[in-house]
C-alpha cells in the first residue's frame, strides 16, 4: 500500500496549498532502464524540464490515481517537458510489465519515459537523489508490499528540483503547469518575467491620468485635459505592447484561485477582455474628434470612451493582483 509521506524534504507551504522547494539541489546521477530496454541516464534528460513521480504496477493503493494524474499532465504540460514514472518494485516491473502498464494510460512513449533497474540503485536514487521516502511493507500481498510517496517533483534542465506537489490534489498537482512556465520564462527571459508588475503599474498610471484629465476638464483647464488624455493613450499602447510581449513568451497563465473567487475573477477577466478590444478604436476616435475641433461629437463619445477605458484600467490591476498573489 502506498503512504503519502516523504523523508528529510525542508518544504514550505504556500498559500495556494503548492509545497515549494528552494535552491533544494540537483538529482544524483543515475543509470536506469526505460520501457522499451534502452538505457536512460541524467544525461539525457539534462537540458530538459522533467516531472517525476514514483509508482509500481502492481500497487492497489494510489499508484493508478498518480498515473492517471501524469497522463493528465501529459495533455497539459507542453511536449517539451518530459515525464518521468519511477518504479518501486524494479524486480517485478521489468520493461515489458511497464510497457504494458504504460500502454494502458495512453503514455507517449518518446516523452513519457517508464525506468527500471537495480534495486540498490533505483532505491538510491529516490532515497538520496529525491530525499524521499520507499521501503517495503512486508506484506503479503503484492498490492501492499512497498510504502512510497505519493509526491510529484519537478525539475529543471540543470537537474534542480524545483518543487513538489500533491499527487492525490489535482489542483495542487496542476500548479506545475504554472510553475514550469515561470521557472522557464525566468531561466530563459529574466526581464519578461517582470512585465506583469509593469503591466500593472502601467494599467493604473493610465487610471491616475484618466481621473486627473476629468477633474481638469470640469475645471475647464482644456490644455492640460489634452496632455493628460494623450498621456494616457500613449501608456495604454505601451500597456498593449507589454502585454503580448508577455504572453507571447509566457503563453497562458491559469488562475488557481477555487469557488466564489474564482467565478469572479473569470467575470472580471472576460468583461475586461471584451471591453479592452473596444477601447482603442473608441480612443482614437475620440482624440480625432477633439484635435478636429468637432467638440460636440467628442464629448458624445467620450461619455463612452472613459468609463470603459477607467474600467479596463482598473480591472487590469485587480486581475494582476488575482492571478500572481
């Protein structure tokens, strides 16, 4: 039977309940034997993003539960992050016994490697390379003969882990697809990973110039209502060039957020999405009328233009706050 425990892991809970690891180390080396008889070593996986859980086929405990959950974060993961299920019982799971147990979960069999080897070896490496926890039972019965972790862990391409999760919390779990993507965007682009604090700071410097060019219309300071309205403009069209730049590097970032908070945020994002598309067009249709001179048409407009606009810039610094605190 599998125990959900691990052995000497200095963790820290978070507060979206994902366990972290810092500057833990790297994976000891190791030699092992993958479903199809090849050898598979560190080196192979160096370069590599790689998540790793540890499981045997013969396990009535949690073992299905986990490789159903890796299978899962096969669909979800990007192909360039490679799987990794270790087994606990390398006597009995031999490569064709994984392969078969591979086959039954839809493993790709280039991405998702299944490793075997030498007891004394495979044990080692759990023990000493992932400082976590295996040992057998001394059951009888061959579906409770090994305790093991029910532990995920991720590790980067230098061979670092970097995190833990849950393997019975699919939310918990699921943060790795998060995860893989900061610690790739930080590694690979260290400035972009900054833009979602710019992209805030920039969404409410423009709501700071919104409110200022209404207060000095009222007061019928017109040269200054025109600076503080272009202002705004220009820091919206470097909010829109901030923003694809990070999510062409970052792609999509899910929100982890559950129940009431989570409906909510989805309502913020979808109204602030639909609303920020209308805001250019509807901003320089009203600049256009206000250096034309036509007035009467520009203040038509404008009683649409800024409460959208104030609305898009607000919600842009609630929905930064949502989804990276």
């Amino acid at each position: 039977m599998g125990w959900f425990f691990s052995l000497n892991i200095p963790l820290s809970a978070q507060t979206n309940n994902t366990v972290k690891i810092d500057d833990y180390g790297t994976v000891s080396d190791f030699t092992l034997t993958d479903r199809s008889g090849r050898t598979v070593s560190k080196k192979d996986l160096q370069g590599q993003f790689w998540i790793a859980d540890f499981i045997f086929t013969r396990c009535s405990g949690p073992c299905p539960l986990l490789t159903n959950r890796m299978a899962l974060l096969q669909k979800e993961l990007p192909k360039e992050v490679r799987l990794v299920s270790i087994t606990v019982d390398p006597e009995y799971d031999t490569p064709n016994v994984l392969s078969w147990y591979a086959e039954r979960y839809g493993a790709d069999r280039e991405r998702w490697l299944f490793l075997t080897g030498q007891k004394k070896e495979v044990y080692s490496l759990i023990r000493q390379g992932f400082h976590i926890g295996v040992e057998e039972s001394g059951s009888a019965d061959p579906g409770n003969a090994f305790i093991h972790s029910t532990l995920f862990a991720l590790v980067d391409p230098q061979g670092v882990i970097r995190a833990i999760y849950h393997g019975d919390d699919w939310e918990d779990l699921r943060q790795a697809v998060r995860d893989y993507k900061m610690i790739a965007l930080k590694q690979n682009h260290p400035i972009v990973v900054h833009l979602p604090w710019v992209n805030a700071a920039l969404n409410a410097t423009c709501c700071l110039f919104l409110l200022t060019g209404l207060q000095l219309i009222r007061a019928r300071n017109i040269t200054l209502h025109k600076a503080c309205m272009l202002t705004a403009f220009l820091i919206s069209i470097a909010f829109l060039v901030s923003y694809l730049t990070y999510h062409y590097y970052a792609g999509s970032i899910p929100y982890q957020g559950q129940g009431p908070m989570r409906d909510l945020y989805f309502f913020i994002l979808i109204s602030h999405t639909i609303l920020a598309a209308i805001v250019p067009p509807l901003a320089l249709v009203t600049l256009y009328q206000a250096w034309k001179a036509n007035f009467q048409k520009h203040v038509r407009i404008a009683h649409w233009t800024f409460p959208i606009w104030l609305y898009v810039s607000v919600t842009g610094v609630v929905i930064y706050g949502m989804l990276y605190h």
